[in-house]
C-alpha cells in the first residue's frame, strides 16, 4: 500500500502479540508512559490519573480481566504476547487496553469521531467516517490475521488489542464514534468499547450478528455497520443495553450525542443527568444528513469519499478536521475484501484514499 504502512499481525494470540510487541516496543512505552504513569500529561487531553494502589480500582480490573477470560481468553494471551515482546509488565498492557485513564470517569469523553451508511447509485451501501484522536498514540493500519475467527484491518493504539473503526475478510465494516453518558445504571460485566469492537471484527460476519453481540455484551458506544448484504445496523450502544436506530430510506447517520430525545428521557430515568457533547458533534452530524438527503441513492464511491475528505475551510462541520487521524470508506457489496484507507496520522493536509486488499 503506497503513502501508509501496514502491520500485518498473523498467527497465534501469542505470536502475534508477541511480534506487535516488539516491532512497536518504542510507541507502546511512550503510551503507557502518557496513560498509565501519567509522565508527560500536558501532551494528552481529556485523560485522569491512574489510581493503580486505590482497592476499588484494583478491583474493577481484576474484575475486567475476569470478564475478558469468560469472553476472549485469546485476548489476554495477546496482552502477555504483546509485554513479553515489548519489555514491559502485563498489567501495564492490561491496563493500556482498559483504558485505565477513564476509570474514573469512563463514559463521560466524547471526541470528533463520524459514520456514515449511504446508498449509492448502482443500489449498494457504502460506509465511511472519520477517527478523532491523537495521531502520536497509534501505529497507523493493522492487519491481524488470527488462527481462530476473521480477518480484518483495524487502527488500536499501539499496544493494545483493540479494534477500531475497519473492516473484515467477511465484508462486515464497522464506524463508530464515543458517547458520554455519565451517570448511567450499568449492566453487570460491561466491557471496554474498543475491545468489543476488535471482538465485532473477528467473530461478526453481517450487521445482525453485530446486532445479537450487541444485544449480549453492554458497552459504550455509538455503532454503525454494513454488511456485503448492505444491511445497516445503527445503534446507541450503552452500557445500560443497546438501543436501535433503523436506517432510513438506506443511510444512518452518528457523530458523538444521543439523537433520540424520547432515549434521553430514558436513559435520564436510569441515572444520567448530564449529557455530555462535543462542540462540533451536531454540525457535523448536520452536515452529514444534508449530504445523504441529497445524495442518497444518488451519488457514487468516489463522491462520497471527496465529501468525507472536504476540510470546508476548517468548518466546525467538517467531517475531516484537525483531530482526524484515518478515513476509512468501503461499500462490501461491491467490494467485500476492500477497504479505503486515508491514514492522515500527522500529517493534516494529507489526501487521497488507497484501496486495501483484505
């Protein structure tokens, strides 16, 4: 692939744990440095110090990892992998991988992330969006491909397991963008958003099956799929239950609020009081309605790519803006083992997608 790199991961947990660790060994202790020793904060934003020796954090983390070894003990073995291979503890992995720096505040940061589902003109369903983070904590595309379950490419910060917005060898692509909602009644073993996701990417193969993972594992985000059948699946993803929002007349649209106000008053009655937003979250979402009102059914991939990649002159709706690290675009019924990829990293002028081959 020209302009980015790929890290093609293969093999078992801990093979290719143990093969990230390494290649990516200098990047995964700067990150643990930033998120979890809290050494150089003033680089990261939004992030809370990590009560390593307080009893009720050790225990919300024995209980996460108990919770990963009911559900993906393959995961953990990775985690090991991924230490041994970097020279660092396994805890200090765990902990990168359970976002330990929201522990104390875990639903409540929202960022710049967008989806869209859109129908285009030949009938099929394309799916694009935007990644909001910061660049200098990621190791550009990753192409894990596990003995046991899908392939797929995926974009974790680096040393963590995550999966992220991408897609699978099975056509499923996945975009997604965090919520907060503070205060919520959780349900019992509610799992990390970005480990649920690297789950929905190795072991999902249509939009329903993420659906029924949905259904059965509670956490935090807000979730747009599209399958090579071009089935859309949309939802508020909470860590009080999935709640679905159908597409319409073909395309969905999420940024980062609730978009339902009916589900506001819901979700108010079960204990959030505050609902916390992005500055941009509306417009952007706004502007990514406006573009399937009039394009739906209408435009074509190349189209919808120039849209998702239009910086609007630095615009607060803009869907590709300063924070934006990846653009990612597929349409799986056309192209059920190809993903678009703009991985911008630091690079904010940066244009241009590149097919990938999965």
């Amino acid at each position: 692939m020209r302009d980015c790199n790929i890290l093609l991961l293969n093999g078992s947990p801990e093979k290719t744990g143990e093969k990230y660790g390494r290649l990516m060994a200098k990047t995964i202790r700067k990150n643990i440095a930033l998120l979890i020793e809290r050494i150089g904060i003033e680089i990261i934003e939004g992030i809370n110090d990590v009560p390593l020796d307080d009893k009720d954090f050790i225990k919300w983390e024995k209980e996460q990892e108990e919770t990963l070894r009911e559900i993906a003990p393959y995961l953990l073995e990775e985690m090991e992998g991924i230490a041994a291979g970097a020279g660092v503890s396994y805890r200090e992995v765990l902990l990168l991988n359970l976002r330990a720096w929201h522990y104390r505040n875990y639903t409540a940061k929202t960022g710049g992330c967008s989806s869209l589902a859109v129908t285009l003109r030949d009938g099929t369903v394309a799916c694009t969006g935007a990644l909001d983070d910061p660049a200098e904590l990621y190791c550009g595309p990753v192409h894990v491909v596990p003995d046991e379950g899908y392939s797929f490419i995926s974009f974790p910060i680096a040393g963590t397991v995550w999966g992220n917005r991408g897609m699978n060898n099975r056509g499923l692509a996945i975009s997604t963008s965090s919520q907060g909602l503070p205060g919520l009644e959780r349900l019992p073993k509610v799992i990390n958003m970005d480990i649920a996701q690297r789950m929905i990417l190795q072991t999902c193969s249509t939009s329903s099956e993420v659906k029924q993972f949905c259904r059965k594992h509670a956490f935090s985000l807000n979730i747009l799929c599209v399958d090579k059948n071009s089935d859309i699946f949309c939802a508020h993803q909470t860590a009080g239950g999935c709640f679905e929002y159908p597409a319409v007349d073909g395309y969905a649209v999420l940024t980062n609020h609730i978009i339902d106000d009916r589900l506001m008053f819901c979700l108010n009655e079960k204990g959030v009081r505050i609902f916390t937003e992005s500055e941009t979250t509306r417009l952007r979402r706004g502007n990514l309605l406006d573009f399937a009102a009039r394009r739906n059914r209408k435009c074509t991939g190349g189209e919808v790519r120039n849209f998702i990649e239009d910086r609007r002159n630095g615009s607060p709706a803009a869907i590709c803006h300063k924070g934006t690290v990846v653009l990612t675009y597929s349409n799986p019924q056309a192209c059920e083992d190809t993903l678009w990829i703009n991985y911008l990293g630091e690079d904010k002028n940066k244009t241009g997608f590149t097919p990938v081959k999965l």
